[in-house]
C-alpha cells in the first residue's frame, strides 16, 4: 500500500481500498490513511454504546469519515433507533488572520478558497451533507462546552488539542464519560512537534490506556481501565515537578515507530525542556536532536524546518532584550518565583475544579457564589512562579466560562438581570483578557470574581 506510514494490529489494520470515494475527496487536513482508520472504526469496531466524538472538524474530513462508516456498519439501524445523533462533533468555524492584517488571507482547500477570519461553517455544513441525521454539530469554543460523565463516549477522534487548554478540556470532559475496555481514543495530534502536553497527558495516564498503535501523526489507544476521581485534578503539563513531566514525556517513544515519527517526539521533547527549565537546556537537546536525526532531515526539507523554527524561538529567548531581562530579574526577585508547594497547590485546585465542576452541574451557581469566591481566591494566593502564571490564567479561562454561562442562565431564569449574548460562538477569549492572579489572597475580595468577570465578559461581547 503507497504512503503507509502507519504502525497497527491485525485488529485494526486499514486498507486504502476500502475507503468510499467521498471521503477521499473531501476537503480537510487528513491525510487518507487517517480518513480511511476513522472509516473502519465506525464501521467495524462502534457497537452503540455510547456516541462518537469529533472533536475538531474543520472542514469535515474528520465527521465524514465517521458518518460514512457508521451508515456502513451492519448495526446502523438498531444504532440509530437508539441514539438520535450518534456522532457529536465541536468546531469553533474560523481561522483567526494574524493580528495587523492590511489585507484579506486567503487559503485554497481542494476546491474551496477561504479567507482567514470568516466563517468557514458553510463549507463545512456542505461538506457533511447529506449525514445531518447522525452528526450533531456543535459551533463554538470548545473550552465552554461540557459532557456528561454518565452518557459514554465509545469512539473519541481529538484533533483540537493545540492548546493545553483544550488539551485538558478533553480530558476532564471526554475522558470520565469513556467505557473500560471499550472506547477507543485517537489523539491526531499526537506527533506533531509542537504539542509536548498531549504525550506528557497521555504518560501520566499510562496505566489506563492501551497502544495501539500509529496512522500518520496520530496515536490510537484503547482505553483500558478507570481514571480514578482524583487524578482528573490534576494538569499533568502545570501541576507536576518538572522531572515527571519529561519522564511521563518520554513514554511516547512506542515501539517500531520509524524516524520520522520519532523525530517530532524529540523536537516536542525539546520545547517541553524549554516550559520546564528554559531555553538553554532545549537548545543543547536541539543540538544532539540535530545530530541524531541530520540523515534523515537532509532526504524531508519539511523536518529540517521544524528543527530551525525551535531552534530560532529558543534562540531568541536565550539571548533575551533588554526589557525581558529586566523583567525576569524582577521576576526572580519576588517570592513568587520561589519553588511552588506542588501538593498544597494541587489539593487547592482539586477543590476549586471539584466545586466549579459539581455547582455547574447542580445549577446552583448562585447559592455559592461566595464558597466559589473563597477557593478561588485560595487558589490564587498560593505561590506560583512568574512564568506559571500566564498558564494559570488561560487555565482559568475555561472554568470561568462555564460558570459564568450558568450563572448568567440562573440569573435570567430569577429574572435578575437582562439576557447576556454569548459572543456568537466563534470568538475564543484570549489569557490575555483575563486579570492576573493576585499574588496575594487577601487583595481578591469575597465578593468579587464572578461580578467582576460579568462586567469583562460585557465589554468582550459584541454590543447587540
Ligand atoms: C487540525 S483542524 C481539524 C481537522 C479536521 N479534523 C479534518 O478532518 O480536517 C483543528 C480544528 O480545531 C478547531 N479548533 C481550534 N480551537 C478550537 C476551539 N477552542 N473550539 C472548537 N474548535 C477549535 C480549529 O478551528 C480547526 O478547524
């Protein structure tokens, strides 16, 4: 078979052949061996028992291949007499321009040219006609969405972890909804060099997964045992000593993968190394990386660009300008930046998601708006090292979110305050738009957080 980069079982081996013609035309980043593993998927192994997630689809490649598959599994009738919709798939419907662009961007795919900044949700919509009935579309952030734990995932196709925001969204969402024994879970961005979270998550979770094995850049496990409670409190990327990170890191090497799979694991390894100890220590890995792989990036110029992008960023930072030097003297020189309490922080934050998660899901948001107040405010007023902080705001971004769209529903229902607009479902807030922790817990008031955030989430909105 051409092209057949991938690693897998006889359980799961996929066959180009087999692919229907419409996937393979479809308009999307897939390559056709990834298309034609989701195919196969739907078809041969989803029994019914909980729904299919596309989570990403772009432009539709991803939710077709799982539509097509599905109408051609010998149980699609009983399957659709049970479930209404059984592939639920989340895209955000835009590419942002990059910020000060003059003029229009536009990008060609396939037959399709697209500007950057519009909505590309037409193109989508066209692209699935036809499987409306079994695909469930869900247009907007994903980091505001929520799934319940008792309604069971069996398939769990990510392809939006490009974050580690998302990248923990997925799991605290999805993973306590996934079967033992049954689900399986495609991580597409599992190779991609410039993720390090998704293979540090998919470490720490080692023992609950089974390797499958590999289709182009992405990894297909089983899921095999129980996640226990506890450990869905904990952000393997921020909330764990850095020598456990790289160690939960490095279990990304499976066995048989080629080098040119390898080669993005040691890359991610090296920006990891750039999170965890700075840049000096990435660049001297990037070095022996260069070395070890300069055989196989002299035959794909694509890989030799990868290596001189990490290069050029860790560069720059180890040869910071002058105003960043200053700052990160400033920086050292405060307590913050002394050596975080990892347990203490854990449990605080272990109990600020565990509160955050249940009020939601109890609808009493307003009833304990002040116990929500409180550990936030604990949370917060532990000691975080200055380059931390920028991580723990946009990890608050999510949860703040969630709670702000329950509460702003329970305050309309007790018809408190006027209806609120969600700001159209396409507009993903920035860390940036968020205030800083306080340092400090007695500078953030019992009363303040949530009134504060529906008084930032007004001028984020667009005026209706
Ligand atoms: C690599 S593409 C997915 C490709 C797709 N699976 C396919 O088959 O072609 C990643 C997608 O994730 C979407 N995305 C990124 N951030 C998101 C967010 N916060 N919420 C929902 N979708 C998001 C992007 O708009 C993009 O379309």
């Amino acid at each position: 078979m051409q092209g057949s980069d991938f690693i897998l079982g006889d359980e799961f081996r996929i066959d180009n052949s087999e692919t229907p013609v419409r996937l393979e035309q479809a308009a999307g980043t897939l390559s056709t061996n990834e298309r034609c593993l989701l195919f196969k998927l739907a078809r041969d192994h989803y029994l019914g028992s909980g729904h299919m997630i596309d989570a990403g689809s772009f432009l539709g490649s991803s939710s077709l291949s799982l539509a097509e598959g599905l109408k051609a599994n010998s149980l699609f009738r009983t399957i659709a007499d049970r479930i209404a919709s059984p592939i639920v798939a989340y895209e955000i419907g835009m590419l942002p321009a990059p910020p000060g662009a003059k003029t229009a961007i536009t990008r060609h795919f396939g037959k399709y040219k697209y500007t950057l900044g519009e909505s590309f949700v037409p193109i989508l919509k066209e692209n699935i006609a036809g499987h409306e009935d079994v695909i469930d579309l869900h247009i907007g952030d994903f980091l505001t969405e929520t799934w319940p734990a008792e309604k069971p995932i069996e398939i769990c196709f990510i392809d939006l972890a490009r974050t580690n925001d998302l990248n923990v969204r997925c799991f605290q969402q999805l993973f306590p909804a996934f079967l033992p024994g049954r689900t399986l879970l495609v991580q597409q961005d599992f190779f991609f060099d410039r993720a390090p979270w998704i293979k540090v998550l998919m470490g720490y979770l080692e023992e609950h997964f089974e390797w499958l094995g590999q289709v182009g850049p992405s990894s297909l496990y089983r899921y095999r045992s129980q996640i226990p409670e506890e450990k869905y409190a904990i952000d393997p990327y921020t909330d764990i000593p850095a020598e456990q990170r790289i160690a939960y890191h490095q279990t990304a090497y499976h066995p048989g993968l080629s080098p040119r799979r390898q080669l993005p694991i040691a890359l991610s390894h090296c920006y990891l190394l750039e999170a965890c100890g700075g840049p000096r220590e990435a660049m001297e890995e990037l070095q022996t990386v260069r070395a070890r792989f300069a055989d196989l990036v002299s035959r794909l110029p694509n890989l030799r660009i990868r290596l001189d992008r990490a290069e050029a960023q860790f560069a720059k930072a180890v040869q910071p300008t002058k105003a960043a030097a200053t700052k990160r003297a400033a920086v050292a020189a405060t307590p913050s930046a002394t050596t975080p309490d990892f347990s203490a922080r854990s449990e605080a934050k272990r109990r600020v998601t565990q509160a955050i998660r249940d009020l939601t899901q109890a609808g009493n948001l307003m009833a304990h708006e002040r116990q929500l107040d409180e550990l936030y405010s604990q949370w917060t007023g532990l000691p975080w090292p200055g380059p931390e902080n920028d991580r723990l705001r946009s990890e608050f971004a999510g949860a703040r979110r969630a709670a702000l769209r329950k509460l702003n529903e329970e305050k309309r229902a007790a018809g408190l305050q006027a209806p609120m607009r969600r700001p159209g479902g396409v507009r993903a807030s920035s860390p940036r738009d968020l205030p800083p922790p306080s340092a400090n817990p007695k500078t953030v008031g019992a009363s303040g957080w949530i009134s504060r955030l529906v008084a930032r989430a007004r001028r984020w909105l667009p005026s209706a």
